[in-house]
C-alpha cells in the first residue's frame, strides 16, 4: 500500500527489505505494481542488493531500494539517488570532487567486487598530498565509520591490494576537507 502511493511521486527511495534471496521482500513487490527493474544487485560492496527501476513503463517514479544496513544505504544513497536528485532539481554537478590519494595504509580484499572504504583524509607535506586512511571497521553495519568518514575510497574491482603509499581515488564527501588542507 506505502509503496504504491509512492509511486505518484517523482522519485521513491525505499530502505531496507532489499537482499538476497528469500529476505528480499522489495524487488517482487515493486514488479508486482508494474515497476520496470532496470537492474538488481551491483558488484559493489557495501550495497551489492541495491535495486533501481522506472514506474508507468519507464514514464513514472524513478525507484530505488537501497539495503537495510546503514552504511550500505548512505553509500548507495551517495552513489545512485543523489546524483539523480540533483539532476531532477537543476544542477549540472552531480558527482562529489575526486582526489588522488595515498594509501595511508595497505587495503586488501577478493577481486570481483568494487569497495567502497570510509576513510579519513589528511593533508601531508608540502606537496600537500592527502593520504586516506580507514575509519574503522568496515562492516556495512558500523554506522560509525560512515559519520567519520571525509571520503569513500574506491577499491577497484579487478583488484586485490593497494599498497600503503599507492594512489587510489577518493570521493569526497565532506568538502571542509579541502578548507583543512589550505589551511
């Protein structure tokens, strides 16, 4: 009934209720109103079970289900709804600014998956390079390391270390990062 009231608006972001297999209640609710899934599941972590498709045949709401776990959502929410959300409302700079970083630390992981590590960042030297380090625990149920976080490091796919000192990506996502490093 929620759900399909939420279809008359613009956009409907849906949390939690989106998993794998039997604990995924919001994708086969979604279809049965007639929402087109455009895509299930991203090779992301956290978030893998995000879900996004159109209503009314592609003319409708656009609708997110984003994962039930904190920082998956937030995550998710960052990367997919609020580039969208900005679009819908005018702007032309969607994406959060990204720096080049150094590895405070080495990271590791299985290749497969792209991850997405909440990291600090600090101003280093007079080359003013910032360097990223974690915030903690990782686990998408740590809301801790999401509210600390300066930034999401991308860990590429492919990939199944970064070296400490290496470069790595980093979206910013609190911009008094860059009022610090002037300073």
């Amino acid at each position: 009934r929620l759900l399909r009231a939420g279809l008359g608006a613009d956009v409907l972001v849906s949390s939690a209720g989106v998993s794998v297999g039997d604990n995924d209640h919001v994708s086969p609710t979604l279809e049965k109103l007639g929402v087109r899934l455009e895509f299930w599941g991203v090779e992301m972590k956290p978030g893998y079970p995000v879900t996004f498709g159109r209503a009314d045949e592609g003319r409708g709401a656009f609708v997110f289900g984003l994962p039930g776990n904190p920082v998956s959502a937030m995550v998710t929410f960052e990367l997919f709804v609020r580039p969208l959300l900005l679009k819908l409302a005018g702007r032309s700079d969607l994406a959060r600014p990204v720096i080049d970083a150094i590895a405070g630390e080495s990271f590791s992981k299985k290749p497969g998956r792209e991850h997405y590590l909440r990291v600090f960042l600090e101003k280093r030297g007079a080359d003013g390079a910032a360097v990223a380090r974690t915030t903690g625990s990782q686990s998408s149920g740590v809301l801790r390391s999401m509210t600390l976080a300066d930034g999401l490091l991308v860990f590429p796919a492919d990939a199944s270390e970064i070296a400490a000192g290496a470069r790595a990506r980093v979206l910013v996502l609190d911009a008094s990062f860059f009022a610090r490093a002037a300073t």
